[in-house]
C-alpha cells in the first residue's frame, strides 16, 4: 500500500515509554525520501511532505488499498467479511480518509477527520462529551467505532488521530457488513479506524505543536522492521495540556501505541495495544431548550458557562491481535481477538433554557462507570468458478461482549440559575439528593452479548464488468439490565434476526461504475417506560431499518466522483392509549455528490453535497407526521482544496468550507437553529534543515470565528444544543531524525 507517514514525542516525561523511543531513535534511522503518490503524475502534484512506503496495515495478503491520487482518500477499504475492496468494485457508497489528511489537517480526533464529508455531521452524545457521528441524518455512537473491524475496543469519548492510519467511512444501513454495532447505530452508516503499521524504512519523528488558549502539543512516532524486513514494530505517543480555545476549559490527553506486525510465507499476524487518557476540565456543557420556547441565540463560541467544579475523566486500556493463513491459492482463513478495559467518571452541570434572555437552570449530575468488553472473529474466504462465472464465497462468525459496571448521584432538581451570556459561578452543591449505586465501587448494571454469523457470495461476469453480492447475517442478541444497588437482574431478553443484502454493480465503461443495493440495519430493541405506561418494563424484539440505494462512480484515474441516491425507514417508538409500541416510523431520503483527487495539477480538491430529506410519519395521533425530523439539515455542503505554491517549493494553502442548513430542535418544528457556514484555512511547508526533513503546519478553524449552534440532538427524541468551537489556530513542526 502506499500511505504518509509522521512521528511525534510528548512534551512531558508523563509517558514512560519516551526512554525506549530515544534509544530507538539513536540507532541510525535511514531517512524517508519524497517521492510522488502515483508514479502517472509530475512531482509538483505531491507535496515534499509526503513520504511513501509499502507496508501492510493490517494482517492480510493484499494490505491496505493505496491511495487515490491527491493523497486524500484511498482508492477502497474494509467492508467488513467481504475484505478491502476497490470503491468501483463495491455496490455501497464509502470514503476513505488517508493518514496524510489526518497529518495535513492537523485533526485531533475522529471528528476532526469526517468534518471533511458531506454526509456527515459532528454532535454530541446524551449528558456527556462523546464524540457522535450523524451520517445521512441517523446518529453513529462513538460506541460503534471499529478497530481493525472489530466492535467495542475504542475509548467511547474521544479517540486521538495518531492511532491511526486510516479512517473508513461507509455510507448507509451495514448490519450485513460487520454485524451490529454496540451502541445501537448502524443505519445512518458506520466508521472503521485502521491502526498504523511500521513502514519499509525506518521511521523517526517528532511533533512539537501549540493550540488557542496555550495549550501545548507533543508526540512522537517511531517504527523499525526486523528479520528482514518480515517483522515490523511502530509506537506512537503523544501528549496534550493546557486551557482551550473555550474560556476557561481546559483538556489533557496522554496516549501510547504499540502496534506490531509479522509476515510469514503463508501466514501474516499483526497486533495493537493501546492507553488513552483524556481529561476535561470545566468543559462546556450542552443546553437542552426550554418547552414552548424559541430558541436562544448563541452566544460568543469561547464563552464558557460551565462550572470551574465540572470536569469528565476517561481512561482506556485497549488492544487486538489477527492472524490470516492462506490455505491455498485462492482460499484464505482468519481469526482477530480483542479485548477493552475502560472509566470514565464525569461530574456535570446539566443546562436547561428557562427565558428569551438566556436564561439557565442547571443541576448537578456525577456518573462513574466501568467497561470490560470483550469481542472476537473467525472467518473464511474463497474463491472458484462455475462457467462463466467467478464466485468468491465469504463466511464470518463474531461474538462480543460488553460489561457495564454504573452509579450516579444527581444533586437537588431544583439547581441554581445562571445565564449563557453571563454566566454565573456557584460553589459545588452537594451530589445526594438522589443516587443509583455506590460511586465508589458501582456493580453490574448491563450485560449485552452479540453473537452472528454470515455468508456472502460474491460473483463477477463478462470480464468483471457485472458483480452481485449476495448475502444473509444471523444476529442474536442477548440484552440484560440490573438493579444498581442491588445487583439483581430486572430486565433482559434474547432475540434472533436475520439482515440480508443484495448488491450489484455494473461498468458500461472501464471508468464508469453504476451501483445498487438493498441492505439493513439491525437495532436492539426498546424497553417500554414513562409515566401511566401500562407495559412498563416490556422488552421489545431487535428492529430493522431498510435501505435502498442507486448510485454511479466515476475514476478518471486523477479525479474521482460518486452520487448515489438513498431512502431509508426506521420505526421509531411513542406511546398510544398509554401502551408503548414501535408505532412510528422515520424515513430519511436523499442524495450525495462527492469529489476528490487532483482538479488541476497542483491542486487537489475534497468536498461534497449532500440533500436529505428527513421526514416523520405515522407519528403519535398524527400530530407531526410530515414535519421534519429533529436535527436533521436539509443541505449539507463541503468544498475543500489544497494548493502547491509553485513560486515556492514545499509550500501548499489549503481552504475548507462547511455549510449546513437549518435544522430543527422538535418534532413540532418550532424551535429552528439557522444554517451556518464555517472557513478552515492552513498552510504546510517541507524543508530541511541542518540535514533534517521538517514540515511546519498551520491552521485556522473557524477562520471568521462564527457563533452558532453547531447541532441539535444525537440522541433520539432529544434536542440538545451544541455550541461551535470558536476561532481557532494551531501550529506544529515535524522534524524527521
């Protein structure tokens, strides 16, 4: 595969790993030299940034996709059982995020790296800082990121882009593809994060980086091959510290990778292990509106009305390993592993609006809880023929299990008044007015474990101008709740179904791809509750969302588009003559326009359109049917570009616009948040010097400092609001050693 590499070192001795770091990189590292991305294009194309390799990221015969011109995207990715495969091959609608993006854009999270597609926006998780990813209008948990395609090993918060390699974005309902996800997302689309691998040379670099507010930046990235070359070790560490570009927030991020790889004649193993420590202090909390209320106009986006008492700790313990054997020339066979330890303890100031002025009740909410997840796969594949036709046949089978340990103590529902343009500071009140469990040692509180199995056969006609997929997951999943302070299981079931797919592809032209699929999405069900319910505590079946979706892909070898169009149906649950069912239904329609690669020689360009159209239907009494669904903009717009400046070698401008329409924060379509549209702007350079590579990177996120509501909602049914980042800059140096 071709792919950017970096490296980075802390700015504090936190990180003890930084002694082993130093001695490998005074053992005689060789220097990485710049090269183009693809060898069809002039040098002036690729930025004297880049550095590529020829490595595999992940345990498989075949490695990871390269890169499609620019260096952006790759040219495929991981659908799940089916393997990498080549976006003109597959019958859905992916992109993937290259590690040089990650670099270039300065990303810091996850978050950061889909900011650049059109069919995703960034919002938040329920009473907490959880990165949430909406795709085609339905929300993605960070719950249901994968890791080297498997489920549940990723700190649920925030993950950090130096673990990574790759960031892999599917489009639409994918229960078929990897089985379902965690958190109960999966029909908007899913994410899969792919860990760095050492390169073929060796690999010495540091970060040294300052953010708005002072906040410093540190990390460093160091990979070696051995036995030559068949064995491969590569560690990245990386430190975070200081204030924000919110007032008064401050954040602290300490992470260590160690990822691990060996290639054998008929055999490839690979491994990850990793630490995450993110901390927040006096973070800047959501603000639910008020009932019957317009919503208040935000205020300055560094304006902090959070509690200097606040703060939401988390720290995860993480790793997988996979190992692939070829079982003969056109069969393979592979087993992954993985396992997570993770906690997160929050104290919150919760926020609700109360006046046209600003107006804030807040109340105390503290949370600890405790993960203990633990998933793994087998498969196999192969392929042979009958007539005509190439079949390759894939079969999977996966188990997770995840374990919750929770408490909470909620302070005096009646809080304290404060206000969103004048905040106001009142001393910790007391956290026991009303508890769930000891906060000190919380007890078993859920237990899901989700067990599938699938088949897919894949076969391709006339010279692979013509491929249909087709396949069948069976999902079972097991759910069970317990009583927080005693332990006692109160709720649980055990539910089958089965997700099929069917997806075809044709090519009239060797460019040109025309594509169709019918896939779903899988959920686990609800539980009955609320006030005068009369089947309160009824556990309700897993429900399916279905999707169709056509589509066309263009590769003119530089520049790639794709435009699909998409409808997909969610039964969605409200209660009827005080019985709760799932009588509801939610149908998100739409289409997406994406580009990318080099416009022009020396410019690459990223960006997109999405519409959507995000309708509720047969809603309770038909009070809202035909009005808009919460938090679901009708336009979402991306345009990117990156510039080489000729006049000066190793010098390139990069600009991003983000523009989402208005949106609404209930289902009554009352309460509307205006569009907004945001500027990113940056600037890299590659130089040497003192017979050093150095690349110096700048950035400007929300370059006019806008002050807008970023989203509404995430969590279904609620209508949150979300304020944007302010103005602000980040500047790093990588020097190669």
């Amino acid at each position: 595969m071709k792919t950017t590499v970096r490296s980075t070192l802390p700015l504090t001795p936190k990180l003890t790993p930084c002694a082993l770091a130093a001695l490998l990189m005074t053992s005689g590292a060789a220097f990485a030299q710049s090269q183009p991305a693809d060898a069809s294009q002039p040098p002036a194309d690729q930025k004297m940034s880049t550095v590529v390799i020829t490595a595999s990221a992940d345990a498989s015969a075949q490695g990871l996709p390269g890169a499609y011109a620019g260096g952006q995207v790759a040219r495929g990715g991981r659908l799940g059982l089916l393997g990498n495969v080549d976006i003109m091959n597959t019958p859905f609608n992916t992109t993937n995020y290259t590690l040089a993006l990650i670099q270039d854009q300065q990303a810091r999270s996850v978050g950061d790296v889909v900011q650049n597609d059109p069919s995703v926006r960034v919002a938040r998780g329920f009473g907490n800082y959880q990165e949430l990813y909406v795709i085609r209008g339905f929300p993605v948990n960070s719950d249901d990121l994968s890791y080297n395609g498997l489920y549940g090993l990723l700190p649920r918060q925030f993950v950090a882009s130096e673990l990574l390699e790759r960031v892999e974005v599917f489009h639409g309902a994918n229960t078929f593809v990897n089985g379902v996800g965690p958190g109960g997302g999966g029909i908007g689309g899913m994410i899969n994060l792919v860990p760095k691998r050492a390169p073929n040379k060796d690999l010495n670099q540091v970060t040294l980086g300052v953010e708005s507010g002072g906040q410093g930046y540190g990390a460093f990235d160091v990979a070696r091959r051995f036995d030559g070359g068949r064995g491969g070790i590569r560690i990245n560490g990386v430190r975070r510290d200081g204030d924000t570009s919110v007032d008064r927030e401050k954040r602290e991020l300490n992470v260590l990778s160690i990822g691990l790889d060996y290639r054998g004649d008929n055999y490839r193993l690979s491994a990850d292990i990793g630490f995450q420590e993110h901390n927040l202090d006096a973070p800047r909390p959501s603000v639910t509106p008020g009932a019957g209320l317009p919503l208040p106009s935000a205020p300055d986006a560094d304006k902090n009305f959070a509690q200097p008492w606040t703060k939401s700790d988390e720290r995860d313990t993480f790793g997988n390993v996979r190992a692939e054997v070829d079982l003969g020339p056109d069969a393979v066979a592979w087993a992954a592993a993985g396992a997570r330890n993770g906690q997160e303890y929050n104290v919150l100031g919760q926020a609700t609006n109360t006046n046209t002025s600003g107006g804030l009740l807040m109340t105390r909410f503290d949370n600890f809880r405790k993960d203990q997840n633990r998933t793994g796969e087998v498969g196999l594949r192969g392929a042979f023929t009958t007539g005509p036709v190439w079949h390759t046949i894939s079969t999977t089978a996966s188990w997770l299990e995840l374990k919750s340990r929770n408490a909470y103590a909620l302070g005096d529902f009646s809080g304290w008044t404060s206000n969103l343009y004048n905040p106001v500071d009142v001393a910790a009140p007391s956290n026991t007015f009303f508890t769930g469990g000891s906060m000190s040692n919380p007890l078993l509180t859920s237990k899901t474990i989700l067990t599938s199995y699938a088949v897919a056969d894949t076969m391709s006609m006339f010279d692979d101008r013509f491929l249909a997929t087709v396949g069948i997951r069976r999902q079972t999943i097991k759910a069970y709740g317990y009583d927080y302070n005693t332990g006692a299981q109160n709720a649980g079931y055990d539910q089958s179904a089965n997700t099929p797919v069917l997806g075809l592809v044709y090519k009239p032209l060797k460019n040109v791809s025309v594509y169709a699929n019918y896939i779903e999405a899988l959920q686990q069900g609800p539980t009955a509750s609320g006030p005068d319910v009369v089947n309160q505590g009824q556990i309700f079946a897993p429900y399916t969302s279905r999707q169709k979706e056509v589509g066309v892909k263009v590769d003119s070898g530089k520049l790639g588009a794709s435009l699909s169009f998409f409808t997909t149906s969610q039964p969605m649950g409200f209660v009827q003559d005080r019985i709760f069912g799932l009588n509801g239904e939610q149908r998100n329609r739409g289409a997406e326009l994406s580009v990318f690669g080099i416009a022009a020689p020396g410019v690459r360009v990223l960006g997109g359109l999405t519409l959507l159209d995000a309708e509720q239907r047969r809603t309770q009494g038909g009070i809202n049917a035909g009005n808009d669904a919460i938090g679901v903009p009708e336009t979402q717009l991306n345009l990117g570009a990156e510039w080489d400046v000729r006049q000066v070698p190793g010098l390139s401008l990069n600009a991003r616009t983000v523009y989402t329409s208005k949106q609404y924060a209930d289902a009554a379509n009352t309460q509307r948040l205006p569009s907004w549209t945001r500027v990113d702007l940056g600037a890299n350079y590659a130089t040497r010097i003192m017979d050093r590579d150095v690349t110096f990177r700048a950035r400007v996120d929300n370059a006019f400092d806008r002050n807008y509501w970023a989203s509404t909602g995430g969590y279904p049914g609620s209508s949150y609001l979300v304020l944007a980042a302010p103005r602000t800059f980040t500047v790093s140096a990588t020097v190669d050693f």
